[in-house]
C-alpha cells in the first residue's frame, strides 16, 4: 500500500519534470523544511510554477519534514500535497475485490495546486525557504 503511494508520487513528479523540460540548466536548488499546524509533514510534494507563466516548473519531495527541489530563477507560485491514508475502500464492487488505499489531502486547500496564493523568489544558486503551514 507505502508502495502505491510512492509510485503515485513519482509519476507526478516525472510528469512535472517532463512538463518542465527536465533539464539541468538555469535550475537552482531550494530546500528547507515544511511544518503543518506545527508538525512536520511525514511525506508529501512541493511545487514551484511560475507567476509569469515564462519558465518551467520545479518540484520536489517531502520527506521528515524536509525538501530540495531543483527551480528555474524567478517568481514562483508554491503548492503543497500532503497525502494521508484515511482507509481502504474495495477496487470494483464485487465480493471478492482487493481493497485498495485510500488517501486525503492534509493541507487546507488554500495551499494546494492552483489555489495557494504562497510565493517565493527563486535567486541563481542555493535558496533556503522554511515553510510553516496552519490549517486555519
């Protein structure tokens, strides 16, 4: 069940990546960490998409509480995911169905992909940014 998580996040992440152009030049390393109502978030996703909407987007992985993520410089909108397993739920609606993990956001919608009004300034070379999210 860890595993079908994981290879949802990295589907996204190589989607994300390919979107961007994958490639390693004019991109800066971001790393920091990233709490929720105080509490560092286990396992999740950031990402970076530019305001202007001219440059590729970044992203990365959370981990501990922890992120780097490689980002063209500029202006960035940032989002988060936070996926928690809630339960399982049956894949068809038949009797013998094998249950399958089902997942629920964490993070207030107010910082999820395409509504979260949180920005950051990439800078060329290292950038730290520490995140500190509330659910209110």
């Amino acid at each position: 069940m860890r595993f079908q998580h994981l290879i949802g996040l990295g589907a996204f992440l190589v989607i994300t990546l390919t979107l961007a152009g994958c490639g390693g030049d004019g991109r800066n390393e971001v790393s920091g960490t990233v709490k929720y109502d105080g509490n560092p978030v286990e396992e999740g996703s950031i990402t970076f998409t530019p305001v202007d909407g001219k440059t590729g987007t970044g992203s990365g992985v959370i981990k501990g509480g922890k992120y780097t993520a490689k980002v063209p410089v500029g202006n960035m909108k940032v989002s988060f995911t936070y996926p928690k397993l809630i339960g399982k739920r049956k894949a068809y609606d038949t009797p013998d169905s094998p249950e399958i993990p089902e997942y629920k956001d964490e993070v207030a919608e107010k910082y999820g992909p395409g509504t979260s009004s949180l920005t950051f300034d990439v800078k060329a070379g290292q950038n730290k940014k520490d995140w500190d999210l509330t659910s209110k």
